[in-house]
C-alpha cells in the first residue's frame, strides 16, 4: 500500500510540476498548419475557395488522471470588396475550448479575426491581420479533493475542505493579436507562407484571485509551411512552427507527402503521409486523405519525456483535423489577376 501511495505521489507531482512549466503555454496543436488563425490571424482567409469551415481536436495524457482535451472550431471567409483586382479581405470566427484535469481547468475564447491581403504581382502577396476576442479562465472546485478530508484511516467527502473559493473559480479577458503573413506562390501545387504573429498584446491579468496579478505572457510564433510539386502525381509539404510564451519555447518541424490517386474532377483523391518532431520529444507520425474538398488528418504524438519515463509510457495523444472548403462560381469580370491556391 505504501509503494502504491508513493507511486501515485511522484506521478502527481511530476504533472503538477510539468504544469507549473506550462501555465502561461496556450494550446497547441501538432498540425497546426491545420489550425491557421489560431497561429496567425493574416493568414485569415488564405486559401483557394471562398469559405472555409475547420474542426480540430487534441486528446492528450489520456493515460494519466489528469488529461488534457482541447477542442477547437473555425470559419473563415473572403470579401472582395475593395476598388481593384490587386487586394482583398479576409474574415473569420474561431472558438477554442482546452480542458485538463480533476478539476476541469478549462480556457474557452472566441475570437474575430480579420485579414488585409495585397496581391503585389503573379507570385507574392503580403498579408496584415488582427485579433480581438473574449477569454474565460475556470474550473470545477466540487471536483477537487483535500487533504483535511482524510479522516486518519481513509477518505471522508463529507468532511470540510478547510478551503473558501468564493469569487476565484472564473475570471474573463480580452485577447488581442497582430500577424503578419508573406506567400509565394508558383502555381496551385507549389507554394510557401512565411509569417509572425503576436498575441495577447495586452497581456491581460488571469488570476483567480482579484488581489493577485497573473499577467498572461504574450504568445509569439514564428511559422513557414511550403509545398513543392516533385511529380504529377507527388507533392512534398514542409512545415515548422516556433513559438515563444514566458518561459515556454517550442519549435515543431516536419514533412508530408502527398500522393495524388485521382485527378478526376469532381472525384479528386489525395493521400498524405508523414511525420514530425515536437522539441519537447515527441515524434509525430501523420496521416490524412482528401476527397474533392473535404479534408480529414490524423497525427498521434508519441512522447518519449521524462514525463512518461515515471509513468512507464509512451503514449502521446491523437489529434484529428476536419476541413471542408467551399468555392463559389464567379462571373467573369471578378476573376482574381493572382488566386490564393
């Protein structure tokens, strides 16, 4: 009994101490070039379609008591409504909710994300882009348990908690963010994004406690996803993302191929297949498929931390992304001189 007791400790205070190191990390996603107004509000509607709707979910530590669930929603859009052929406007919604533990810690924000992009010749564009939401920080204390409510010879939930949360289980805040995306772009198979992007400007305060201050550390990232055509039927993806928050610093990196089964119109197939590295040693394999314009992907981080060496695991988690894109049939005369493939 005694080495079960030590056991579970060591393991809580492993996650408790790997939490201490990530308490100002936002969320995160291994494909988060399927995520892109989460890592950069300019690339807010740059892609080839007219409407874009995107589901993700991430189902991390599922092994341990204390998971980590986070799941997210996207739409976005373009507006071609100013003078000249040369320049257009992105415009998009994205909610995200991230959950872990006993207590169900849970970050929930939605946020409007805005795109100015200027089309400079056939092959460049340079985009600008803004953020601005609402963030809502909390958790469940009826969840929790306390060390005062062990009565000396076992666990005893009627007995008091010895603790007072009045006015500290939710606090909301503003988010707010500024990015900055170049493409270029050959043609619709070969292409590169390039871009930086800050968010919580204003660092707005998270404490639960109204006399505390807990600054939220502005999020920096840093990210580049290119594609080159090798073959008619072969396509090569490279991707890396970089990002800075407070203590927290993180670089992702990795490549995809992706195979063409059928150029049909109307029946398009793509099969895609990879694998990435996480700096926080987690190896990534990736797999996805795309059917005319629906697009599905699924990764699974395999973690090889010091995390999973006490737990003696290495299990990551899965994480799916779910795509579907819409093109409306334009008129002649608003036909774009360069479309964002």
């Amino acid at each position: 009994m005694k080495e079960k007791y030590t056991y579970a400790t060591v393991v809580l205070a492993m996650f408790f101490a790997l939490s201490a190191q990530l308490n100002a990390q936002d969320l995160h996603y291994s494909q988060f070039y399927n995520s892109p107004q989460n890592i950069n509000p300019a690339l807010t509607g740059v892609f080839n379609g007219d409407h874009r709707i995107m589901i993700s979910m991430r189902d991390q530590w599922r092994f341990v008591p204390v998971p980590w669930f986070t799941l997210s929603g996207a739409y976005d859009r373009k507006y071609y409504v100013l003078k000249g052929q040369n320049q257009f406007l992105g415009a998009g919604l994205s909610i995200n909710n991230d959950r872990q533990g006993d207590s169900k810690l849970n970050l929930t924000s939605i946020n409007l994300n805005g795109a100015y992009h200027k089309i400079l010749n056939d092959h460049n564009i340079i985009s600008g882009g803004i953020t601005l939401g609402f963030a809502s920080r909390g958790f469940n204390s009826t969840l929790l348990t306390w060390d005062k409510q062990w009565d000396g010879e076992i666990f005893n939930a009627n007995l008091p908690t010895g603790e007072s949360f009045s006015n500290m289980e939710r606090v909301n805040f503003l988010e707010t963010g500024l990015g900055l995306n170049y493409r270029y772009q050959r043609d619709s198979r070969t292409y590169a994004d390039i871009g930086t992007s800050a968010l919580h400007l204003l660092k707005p305060n998270s404490a639960f406690y109204n006399k505390d201050v807990a600054d939220l550390p502005q999020r920096i990232t840093f990210s580049g996803v290119g594609q080159i055509r090798l073959t008619k039927i072969l396509d090569l993806q490279l991707h890396i993302l970089h990002q800075l928050q407070g203590k927290y610093n993180e670089t992702i990196f990795g490549g995809l191929g992706k195979i063409y089964l059928s150029e049909k119109r109307g029946k398009e197939i793509q099969l895609h297949a990879g694998i990435g590295y996480r700096t926080a040693q987690s190896l990534i394999p990736i797999m996805a498929i795309q059917y005319n314009n629906i697009y599905a992907g699924l990764s699974y981080d395999v973690d090889s931390n010091n995390f999973n060496d006490i737990v003696n695991s290495n299990k990551g988690g899965p994480e799916i992304h779910v795509r579907y894109i819409i093109a409306n049939v334009k008129p002649i005369k608003e036909a774009k001189v360069c479309p964002v493939y």
